[in-house]
C-alpha cells in the first residue's frame, strides 16, 4: 500500500513536471528590447536630412541639400529638348537678350539643350531704340486698331514679325522649362538672390501678341489674330509653371492680356468654323497654374535653402540687413533644425488652408492664416534683453533656432492668400472669356443674345467665388455678365474689367 502511494505520487510528479515542462516550452521567450532608432543622416553643418526638416533628402553637393538642383530636376521631369517650347523662345530672344539678365549666354544655351545662336541675326529687338522719344504703346489700348492709329508701334511689330513668328510656332509645343542657373562667377548664393530670365522677357513678348492680335482683327484677319491670342494664352500658361510664385504672378497676368484680348474679338463677327475652333482650342489649353503647387514646392524650397545657406555662413545682408540683434542671434550657437521644423509647420499650414476645396473655405482658413501671422511677426521681434536671456537659458541653441525661424517665416513666407485670388480670378476670366464666345455664337444663330445663362448650348460653369450661377443680363445694348470676385459682394458688374469706382469693387465683368 505504502509502495502503491508512493508510485502514484512519483507519477503524479512525473506528469506535472512534464505538463510544466511543456509549457514552458510554448511559452515565448521574453522579448528583447527595440534596437535603438539610427542616428539621422546629417548634412556637412550638422542638419538633420529628414521631412522636418529639410522636407527632402537630396541631391546633395558638398554636403549640403541642393535645392536649385532639386528644383531644376523637378521642373525637367518630362521634358526634352523637343517638346520644350522654352527652347524656340530663346532662341528667338537671341543672345543679346540673355546677356542683358546677367546671365553665362552660354551656360544658359547648354543648359536649354539648344545650340547658342550667333550674335547677329534676326532676334527680338526692344520697342524703345536709343534716342526713342516715346513708348510705341503710348496712348494704345487693347482693342481693334489700325496702323494709322499707332505707325510706331505698328512699325515696331514690322520689325520683330520673324522672332515674333517663331515664338508663336514654338508655343505649340507641350512643356515649357527654363533652368535655374548659378551666378555667372559660379560662387553658391540663395535661391532668393537669383536672377529669373524666364519672367523678364514674356511680359514684353505677350503685350506684343495681343497689340498684333487687336491689329489683324481690325484688319478682319480673325484667324490670324486668334493664332497670336492662343499663343498667348499658352505663354502664360507654361511662364506659370516655373519654381516661384513671381513665374505664376507673371503668368497669370500674361494669361489675363489673352482673355481681354479674346472680349474683343469675341464680339467680332467671326465665322462659324473659326468660333468652334476657339472654344475647342481654349477648352484645351494646359491649366493654369496651381498656387498651392509653387507654395509647395519653389517657394517652401527657397526658404529651406536660405535656412541651409544661413547654416553654411552663406551671405544674410539681404535677409535681415545690419539687424544688430539679428547678427548677434546668427553669431550665436544655435539649433538651425528647429528653424528648418518652424518654417516647415507653417508652409505645411498654408497648403491645408490652400487646399480648402471651396473659395468660401479658403478665404475663411486665410483670415485664421493671416492672424496667426500677425502674431507670429509680434513674437518674431528679437530685442537685446530678450536674447539676453535665451543666451542665459539651458535651452539656448534650440531657442535661438525657433526665433530664426520666426523672423524668416514672418520675412519670407509670401501672401499665399493674395496668390490664390489671383489665380481665381485668372480661372474666371477664361470662364468669362469662353461664355463671351458662346454667348456672341448666340446672337449670330438668333439674332439676339438669350435672355438667361441656360438658353446657351452646353453647361455654364457657376460663380467660381461664390459658388452660385454667374451674373447675368440682356441690356438693350448687348449684355452684362460677372463674377461677384473675392469679396463675396454684388458690385452690379463693377471691377477691374470694367472700371470700378473704388478699389473694394472687384467684380470681373464682360459687358456689351
């Protein structure tokens, strides 16, 4: 009995050091502690390459985030020496023209991808000569002339007709891209400081399209005229895309000369081939360009390359000027990632209240915007005493880095909200431009102009600011036709467009 009892408790032994044994051996073993995190790459002056902070992680050259090379490689994508329109432009400029923006003429030419054209020939001549006494567009108002009206702005555009010429056949190419070059002596500097060839010259360029466009038309030359208006809707339209917003500003602007151009003709009596050809040929015009894009990318660009210049000792004269306070913060030790994050935070805001899908939308985030930024501007004002007592603080590196940031934000952050109306109101001009067209189609079919908006052919696109239909009128001389503008206010047809009694009148207006 006694042997029976002490087999059963061997046993019973035996199976619970087997059952504990197995479970053990299914128990996972405790697990090891996380491999600490690697140390970010950094740049040759101690700047952390990351999202925060320089919001890309190359190419770099000498150490340091190259952001004109990133931009140059950005704008390029997709574009060839074929398909760049830029390239049939300058060379029509001819190298005189390039030379006179400071610009390595060769370099220039290189970086195009086309060959550099020899200095005579026959280029792009200047409307106002040595010894000229007056500006050929004196008096001149953008509407059917005659060359009698204006010989010397009609003699002018006999002179340029073959540059003038080829930029039009160039304009028919898809892609438009004008590198961003180095100084001439080739000695880094900021993007800011950089000369920009691709907006001086297409301003000219574009007044002398619609001036010849408003002379064939006078000439009943309508499809003649039609061809320099599209080319300059398609001037604007790639000038835009460049890197900066000043590229987008210009573009805009080029673009509304077209569409003030395309009133006049539109109410002209053109054939009927011609008028549907119009509409299909501005129904497929490349868009215009996107102020959040240039926000995002050129003009968040710049200020992270001012940041990694500043951080290389690059020159800051023209950044804060002999600012006493200012120099004293920059010849301290201090944390240039935290004004890498602090512009990075409030570029990424802007984009957010960009990107609000509805006008309405947008302008209430910009008033949210433009208060922070006030604010930020107060706070940003370094005093002696003040960085006194950073420099004393354990925390001085870090806190000298936010207020740079600070003062760079409040200086260099563009008026984003200012941007963005404008490119509105550059998309509602093309809108008003377009029903101009079909609403003289109209009147050529019927006899009158309709008495509403829904009696046209085809849909008509409501109010891009405020969201409901356009304005509309049959008068008994023609038409009134408006947008309501940025300030949401029926101005009765009052704006820019149409004269306006005072600068709170932004009404954009066709009327007849």
């Amino acid at each position: 009995m006694q042997a029976r009892s002490f087999l059963t408790l061997f046993m019973l032994q035996a199976i619970a050091a087997g059952v504990v044994g197995n479970l053990s051996a299914q128990t996972p073993p405790a697990p090891k502690p996380p491999a600490p995190a690697p140390e970010p790459e950094k740049t040759s002056t101690g700047i952390e390459i990351g999202k925060q902070t320089t919001w890309i992680e190359g190419p770099l050259r000498n150490g340091e985030v190259d952001y004109l090379a990133a931009l140059n490689e950005s704008l390029a994508k997709g574009v060839t020496v074929e398909n760049n329109a830029a390239v049939p432009f300058w060379l029509a400029m001819g190298p005189g023209q390039v030379e006179s923006m400071e610009v390595d003429v060769a370099a220039f030419y290189r970086a195009l991808g086309a060959p550099q054209p020899p200095a005579d020939g026959p280029y792009w001549q200047l409307r106002t000569g040595a010894g000229a006494e007056r500006d050929p567009y004196d008096d001149w108002e953008l509407k059917p002339w005659a060359r009698d009206e204006h010989p010397q702005l009609a003699k002018w555009l006999d002179d340029i007709q073959a540059p003038l010429d080829e930029v039009v056949r160039g304009l028919n190419r898809t892609h438009w891209h004008v590198p961003l070059l180095p100084s001439i002596d080739g000695a880094p500097e900021l993007l800011i400081g950089m000369k920009l060839p691709s907006v001086s010259m297409p301003r000219d360029v574009s007044r002398a399209l619609v001036a010849r466009a408003m002379l064939r038309a006078k000439q009943e030359d309508y499809e003649g005229a039609w061809r320099d208006i599209r080319a300059c809707h398609r001037l604007g339209r790639h000038v835009g895309k460049g890197a900066f917003m000043i590229d987008m500003l210009v573009g805009i602007a080029i673009d509304g000369q077209a569409c003030m151009a395309d009133v006049q003709l539109s109410q002209l009596p053109l054939p009927a081939s011609l008028r549907a050809t119009i509409l299909r040929d501005l129904a497929g015009l490349p868009d215009l360009p996107r102020t959040v894009d240039v926000l995002n990318r050129g003009e968040r660009m710049m200020f992270l390359d001012a940041v990694t210049g500043l951080a290389a000792g690059r020159k800051s004269d023209d950044l804060f000027g002999e600012n006493a306070v200012v120099q004293r913060i920059l010849s301290s030790t201090l944390d240039w990632n935290e004004t890498l994050k602090v512009g990075n935070e409030y570029y990424d805001k802007i984009v957010v209240a960009m990107s609000r899908p509805t006008h309405r939308e947008r302008l209430e985030a910009n008033v949210e915007l433009e208060k922070a930024m006030k604010e930020l501007a107060v706070s940003a004002r370094p005093t002696p005493l003040g960085v006194a007592a950073i420099l004393l603080s354990g925390s001085a590196p870090k806190r000298l880095g936010q207020q740079i940031g600070k003062i760079l934000v409040s200086v260099l952050l563009p008026a984003s909200g200012a941007a963005r109306d404008a490119e509105q109101r550059a998309r509602q001009g093309v809108e008003l431009a377009t029903l101009a067209y079909r609403l003289d189609e109209h009147r050529q079919l019927h006899g009158s102009y309709p008495a509403r908006l829904s009696d046209l052919r085809g849909a008509v696109a409501n109010d891009l600011f405020s969201d409901e239909p356009l304005k509309y009128e049959r008068t008994a001389q023609g038409f009134l036709l408006y947008s309501v503008g940025r300030n949401l206010r029926d101005d009765e047809g009052a704006g820019p467009w149409t004269g306006a009694n005072s600068i709170e009148q932004d009404d954009i207006a066709v009327k007849r």
